[in-house]
C-alpha cells in the first residue's frame, strides 16, 4: 500500500512502522493526561482546602500511576 506525499505521489510504507506509532502516541497520552488529571485534582483540592500541598502530591500521583498503567499495558510480556 503506498501512502499520498503531502509534496504529490506516493510514499511506500514502512512495514510494522504503524503499530509501532500506536504504542509511542498510547504511552504518551498516558504520560501527560496522568500527571494533568490528577493535577487537576489535586488544584481543586488546594482551593477547596486552601492549602499548597495538593497539587504537587497530584502530579506525582499522576506521574506514577501512568508508569504503572504502561508498565501494565505495553510492559508485561
């Protein structure tokens, strides 16, 4: 299968190149929507509890449990 040049014709594809995109942009998402949820959580927290202490702790929550959820994910074999 070949694939359109944004610069006209075609492009040959890259077998396995696909799959391989798929897990980087996965593992990605995971890396920043993990620190930001629960960020975001932890943001939340320091205004309802008007502290400093929340939004850090989240962040570093997040940061993990997404290394965790990789390492469940594309980790194992």
């Amino acid at each position: 299968m070949k694939i359109p040049s944004p610069h006209g014709g075609h492009e040959p594809e890259v077998e396995g190149m696909s799959a391989q995109t798929d897990l980087a942009t996965g593992a990605l998402a995971y890396l920043l929507a993990g620190p930001a949820g629960f960020g975001l959580v932890g943001f939340v927290l320091d205004l309802w509890w008007g502290t400093v202490f929340a939004l850090p702790v989240g962040v570093v929550a997040g940061m993990v449990a997404s290394m965790y959820v990789i390492w469940l994910r594309y980790g194992r074999s």
